[in-house]
C-alpha cells in the first residue's frame, strides 16, 4: 500500500487569525491545491482579474496512472466548456466496443461504446497550459499545513525543503483520493473508500480496438480492464481490499496475457489510489472558504471508475464560484447535480459487482 506521507499540520477553527504571519507573505483571492483535471478546470474557469495560485506536488505532465479513455460524459463536459481537445491529445485505436468477461458466471457480453483515446499525459499537459494562463502555477509545491479561518484560508506549502505561507479567500481543494484538504476542512466527516489500481503498459505491436472487462471475484472486488494505445495494451484493475493486491493483479495480468496473447515486455509499471465512494456521506463539496472538486469530493463513479467528467465538471463550478458573493451556495449547485449523478450509480455498483446479481444483469443491454 501506499507509504504514509510526511506529518500534516492542519488545524481548523478559532486560532488568533492568520496567527504569525508576516507582511511579505503572499496573499491570493483563489488557492487550489491539485493540479490535476479538476485543479486545472477550476484554474481555467477562474473569472478575470482573479489572482490564483495553483500547487501541485509534482509536475502533473510527467503522467498519470489513468487509462485515459474518455467516457461520453466528459466529451460532453469538455464540449460543454467550449473546449476543443487538440488533435494530438487523442490517439488510436479508439475502443468503440466494450467486451465483458464474467469469469464467476462464465457470461460475457459485447457493447458499443463511443470512447475518445487520450494520451493522458498530453492531455494533462494541454489542460495545465490553459490552467497556466489564468492562475500561477508551481509544480513539485506540496501543501503541508492548513489554517482554516472564517474569511479565508492560511497554508503552509513547501517546495524543495523550502516552507512558505500563503493565505487565500478560497481553497480549492483538488487533490485526488486521500485530500489532505478534505480531512482538515472537514475532520468530523469521514474520508470516502479508496481503492489500490495498480495498471501497467505492456508493449503491444497492433493492438485491437476493443476495451476488454474482467470481473472475476476470486482477482478483484472491483473489476479489470485492458485499454489499447498506440504500440501498446494498459492492463489495470483496482482492488478494495489492499492486502495481496499485487499478487492478485499478477494473476489478473497473467489472464490478460494468456488470453488475448499479449507477450510483450511491460514497458511501465504505476499505481495510485483512487476513490470508491458507497454512499452519500461520501460525497462533499466543502464547507464555508473550502470547495472540494473531483476525487477529493467523493465524485467518481463508483460502477466504472469514471472520474474525468466528474472532475472537469466540479472543477470548471469551483472555478467559476469563484467570482460569487457566496461561493459555497454557487458551487453547491452544480455540486448536487454532480452528487446526484454519482448516486444513481450506487445501486449500479451493487448489482454489477454482486456474483449473483450480476449474473442476472449480464442478459441485459447494460454497462459498467
Ligand atoms: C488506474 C486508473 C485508471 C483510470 N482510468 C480512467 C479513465 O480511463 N477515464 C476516466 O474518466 N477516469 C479514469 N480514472 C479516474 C480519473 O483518473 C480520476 O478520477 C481523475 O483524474 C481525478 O482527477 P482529480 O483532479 O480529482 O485528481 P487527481 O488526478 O488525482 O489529481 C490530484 C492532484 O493533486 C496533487 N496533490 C495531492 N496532494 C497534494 C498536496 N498535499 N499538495 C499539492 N498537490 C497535491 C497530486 O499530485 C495530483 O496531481 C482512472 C483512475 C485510475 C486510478
């Protein structure tokens, strides 16, 4: 699992106001934290003239552990922002059929689905350029401390050994499962279930353009898929219970190999967590100078694992509340139709990963 990260020093509530802070400290109307696709749709849909900060704890174009498919929600979302992905973004081939393998009931089932291929690190290279153009961007800067005070908000971040404040009217917290500003905005409120995916890319000289689904129960809790790039196949799965989630995912890996012939050479290995949200209670936008957006809200799909549009869309609300006399009633808005989105899909998760029920659900026309 992933090792625990440095001692956070994050208080909230009635401390001496922005305690100890010296003149020269910088002061920002917006601080997002993340930049991830939600940390840079919140930068980008900033209104004008706002003076933002966005950090990041590493430098989000070194690439991502994500199978970079984008769902049709998101295209809608994207399309939404009046945004056009660049051309070079999208790679080939593009799955437009999703084949199911249910090893449990011995079914399997074929559908279309019209997915966009990216490659991720392109894409999030194109998303920061446009975050950059509205809020200054600091790479390899991790949040280390939080003060949250009723009119804004004091951080500690620290870049290279080097700690600095910095205090904001608004934090947008962007930074994926596990926030640490969600657990200092929120303490009370626990932290939604994450997962262990664990994908590597194996090299792959004309792979087929179809997304491949496993769900076998004895492997994995949740499900694993086989996303093809170009020259390559992504095989990766996510696991609930962590423990032996390697060796199950070399099982996985070894299914995937065996049955569709993928013997080439694993060209790279990741792993990262990513959110599993079971109910309501885990889904938060924030409270009063704090807006949650993304894995740090809880929003992704907990039937597919779907977390683009989610992101984009919360993210481009944060942003855009912003420049609101109350930005926590603004970002509320879109945040309930986002939370709604994700609720619905509660019971979806249920049916497809119960043996039982999916097995049932298998002869209908459905989807993870
Ligand atoms: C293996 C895998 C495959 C996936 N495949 C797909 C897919 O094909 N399609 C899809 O739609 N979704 C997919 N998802 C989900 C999707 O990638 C995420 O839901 C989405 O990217 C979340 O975006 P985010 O901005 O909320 O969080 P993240 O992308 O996690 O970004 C959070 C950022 O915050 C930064 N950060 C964290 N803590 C700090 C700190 N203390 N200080 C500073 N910075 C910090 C991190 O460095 C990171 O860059 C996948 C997820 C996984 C794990």
């Amino acid at each position: 699992m992933h090792a625990a990260g440095p001692a956070l020093d994050f208080v909230r509530g009635p401390r001496t106001p922005f305690a100890g802070w010296r003149l020269s400290e910088r002061t920002y109307d917006v601080l997002i934290v993340g930049a991830g696709a939600a940390g840079c749709a919140a930068a980008m849909n900033l209104p004008r003239g706002v003076r933002a900060l966005l950090v990041d704890r590493g430098q989000p174009s070194d690439g991502r552990c994500c199978g970079g498919l984008l769902a049709p929600d998101a295209q809608r979302v994207i399309a939404r922002l009046g945004l056009t992905l660049p051309q070079d973004v999208r790679v080939r081939p593009e799955p437009q059929a999703v084949h199911v393998h249910d090893l449990d009931s011995g079914r399997d089932q074929v559908y279309r689905r019209d997915y966009l291929n990216l490659d991720r690190r392109r894409f999030d290279a194109w998303l920061l350029g446009l975050a950059a153009a509205r809020a200054q961007f600091r790479p390899h800067t991790r949040l280390v401390g939080l003060d949250i005070q009723g009119e804004g908000v004091a951080a500690r971040i620290a870049s290279a050994g080097i700690e600095e404040n910095v205090r904001a009217r608004l934090l947008v917290g962007a930074d994926g499962a596990a926030s640490a500003v969600r657990r200092a905005a929120l303490p009370l409120a626990p932290a939604p279930p994450t997962m262990l995916a664990i994908q590597v890319r194996l090299a792959a000289a004309e792979p087929t353009p179809v997304h491949e689904v496993l769900f076998a129960s004895r492997m994995t809790d949740f499900y694993a898929w086989s996303i093809p790039k170009p020259g390559a196949v992504l095989v990766g799965s996510a696991f609930g219970r962590p423990r032996g989630a390697r060796e199950r995912f070399q099982q996985i890996l070894a299914w995937y190999r065996e049955t569709f012939g993928l013997d080439g050479e694993v060209l790279e290995n990741s792993a990262r967590r990513l959110t599993r949200p079971r109910a309501g209670h885990d889904l938060l936008a924030g409270s009063g100078r704090v807006l949650l957006a993304g894995e740090a809200a809880g929003l992704v799909s907990p039937s597919s694992g779907e977390g683009l549009s989610f992101a984009i869309a919360s993210g481009a609300a944060a942003g855009r509340a912003a420049g609101e006399p109350s930005p926590e009633v603004a970002y509320g808005r879109t945040f309930r139709r986002l939370a709604r989105r994700v609720a619905r899909k509660f019971i979806k998760a249920r049916v497809i990963f119960s043996p039982a029920w999916r097995r049932w659900a298998m002869r209908l026309p459905w989807c993870p």
